[in-house]
C-alpha cells in the first residue's frame, strides 16, 4: 500500500478517535440530569402529544409535573384518563384527588348533505380550514359543517369517521376528549360534553327563524319552545340568544324538550 495513503488512513482515523473521545467528554461533562420521575411519567402517559393538558406533548406535561410538585394538577391528561393519575400520584406521592367525569365529543351539527344544501360546489384543498377561506365555504347555512374531514384527520386516535351523509361521527369508545377536534373545527360545531349527557343541541346557529328555514331543515329556529315553563318546568334549558341552552343536562323533562322541538333540533344520544 502507497505510504502516503496508509498515512492518511491513520491520520484520519486518529483525528476520529480524537474526536470522539471529545464528544464522550462533552457529553458527560455538560450532560442535563433528568429527574428519574419524569422519565417514570414518561413511561406512563399515552404518549399522543395531543397538547390536552395545555402543555407541549406528553414529556412537556410530565416535566411541568415534576417540577411544580404538589401544586400541580395530575388530572389533565384525558387520554389517559383516572388510571393515569392515580398511578402519577402514585409517583409523586400525593393524593390523586376525585376523577372527574368522562368526556366525550359531540357534533352540534346534524345539516347533512340533504338537509343543508350548498351553495356552491367547492373543488379545492380537502380541510375545512381552507374551504372557509373561500367565502366562508361551500355550506349555505354559516354555522354548518363543511364536510371536509378536518376533525377526523386531526383525531390521533381514529376516534372518528366521516359518514357518507358529510357529517362526522365520533367513536365514543375510542374518543378521549383530548380536544383535538374541537381545536380543529373551523365552525366550531365540536364540544366535549360529559358522557352522562343523554341530550345535546345539534345546532349553533345563531340566526332567526326565516334565516335558518333556508339553509337548513332541522336548524334551531330560535322558537323558545323548549325553554317555556309547560314544556321544561325544571329550568333545565334557557335562550343564549336564539339558541337554547341546557343548563341541566340531569333534567328528567329535556325529553319533553326533544319532543316538542319543532325542527328535531336536539341530539339523543345512544
């Protein structure tokens, strides 16, 4: 072999070792001790960065925790659910507190593709972010659904679908109310609401009677009906404007409120 090349070889090959052993000093010399318990809640977390808590994935809620100690709430992961915090308080050593109850995410939007016409056919990007873009999107009622599938892309746990009739389903079993969808629907026609919720308003709307007639066949028209005293003596549901609000979702006389609804505006859930 020509001298010259062996010389290079071996002179390279110092400069790698020279190198490395520069970089295992480095490495240990500036290295950042991670609290053990962090790494433990790491291991724990379902591991979606789904941002829930408020925090920057799943390592950012776990650090957060770490370091504020007992001043931290340990019951913000939804994925996660009351299994999760206990087996945090677990490592943390403090009490895990009472769960609170389950959520889950509901569409407040049953204008289909039958039952809230279009008022143009819109061809471009598939996300509803973008449609909205384009003079407020395809949907002639403002408030609707556009049927894009934003929400079910954006779900990280496939806790959703898109029906052939353009509307979302959600999974119940698989939603952990992350907030995700809610986060990514334009219209904001997704909310969570507590699984003992039996009834919910499919409706947004804050448009008046003749307005909604147009655009939708079972948008709320504002009517109050379902709020008099014959109909919901308990006062379970009030008027935020031209939308009805329940204000009692235990309410035993909200089925009188989703029979007497004119327009099948109220959303039984299975």
């Amino acid at each position: 072999m020509d001298l010259m090349i062996l010389s290079s070889i071996i002179s390279i090959g110092g400069l790698g070792l020279l190198f490395g052993a520069g970089l295992a000093y480095a490495s240990r010399k500036f290295a950042v001790e991670v609290d053990p318990k962090i790494e433990e809640i790491m291991d724990i977390l379902p591991g979606a960065n789904c941002g829930a808590c408020g925090y920057p994935g799943c390592s950012g809620y776990a650090e957060a925790i770490v370091k504020s100690g007992a001043d931290m709430d340990i019951s913000m992961c939804s994925p996660g659910g009351a299994e999760v915090t206990q087996k945090i308080a677990g490592i943390m050593g403090v009490e895990a507190g009472e769960a609170a109850e389950k959520m889950v995410a509901a569409i407040r939007c049953q204008g289909d593709d039958e039952k809230a016409p279009s008022r143009f056919n819109y061809q471009g990007v598939a996300d509803c972010t973008s449609a909205q873009l384009i003079m407020g999107g395809g949907k002639a009622c403002e408030y609707g659904c556009l049927g894009l599938g934003t929400c079910v892309e954006s779900c990280p746990f496939d806790a959703m679908y898109m029906a052939d009739n353009g509307l979302p389903v959600v999974i119940e079993e698989k939603c952990t109310a992350c907030g995700v969808c809610v986060a990514a629907c334009p219209r904001n026609i997704i909310e969570l609401i507590p699984v003992s919720q039996k009834i919910f308003v499919g409706c947004v709307s804050q448009d008046k009677a003749k307005a909604v007639k147009k655009v939708c066949k079972v948008g709320c028209i504002g009517c109050s009906l379902c709020s008099k005293p014959k109909v919901t003596p308990s006062g379970s549901i009030e008027m935020d404007g031209n939308l009805p609000k329940i204000v009692d979702r235990k309410a035993e006389d909200l089925e009188m409120a989703v029979e007497k609804c004119p327009t099948n505006s109220f959303v039984v859930r299975k």
